[in-house]
C-alpha cells in the first residue's frame, strides 16, 4: 500500500517534470493508476481491520454472555 503511494507520488513528480506532451499524458495515467491501487489497498486494509475488531468485540459479548450473542428469543 505504501508503496503504490510512493510510486505514485514519483510519477505525479515527474508529471510536474515532463517535457512533452506525450510525456504529461503518461505520467498523469501512471500516478492515476498507482494512487488508485492505493485507495483500493487502503479501502481492503480498513475494512479487513474493522471487521476483526468487530470479531474481537463479538467474542468478548459471548463471553459476558457465557452463550451465543444473538438477541433472539429460543423458540419453544
């Protein structure tokens, strides 16, 4: 993840560096393209955190609980 944010800062650096047209096109889709990869990474990397965090919050309810943590009555 850090590293596609790395590459993309080079790449949006040689944007600004560029001297012909064809050179600003290139660099403005690579940086696009490695920034986008870093937005999904950091997107993948967040949710997969929350969701232990929600695995660890639920299992801590379970063992207050001493059973399963469901809010539904048994059914008789």
């Amino acid at each position: 993840m850090v590293l596609f944010f790395v590459l993309g800062l080079i790449a949006f650096a040689a944007h600004g560096a560029g001297d012909g047209r064809e050179a600003l096109i290139i660099a403005s889709i690579v940086s696009g393209v490695f920034f986008a990869c870093f937005l999904i990474l950091f997107a993948v990397y967040w949710i997969g955190y929350l969701l232990k965090e929600h695995a660890v919050w639920l299992a801590g309810r379970q063992a207050e609980s001493g059973g399963a943590a469901t809010d539904q009555q048994p059914e008789e």
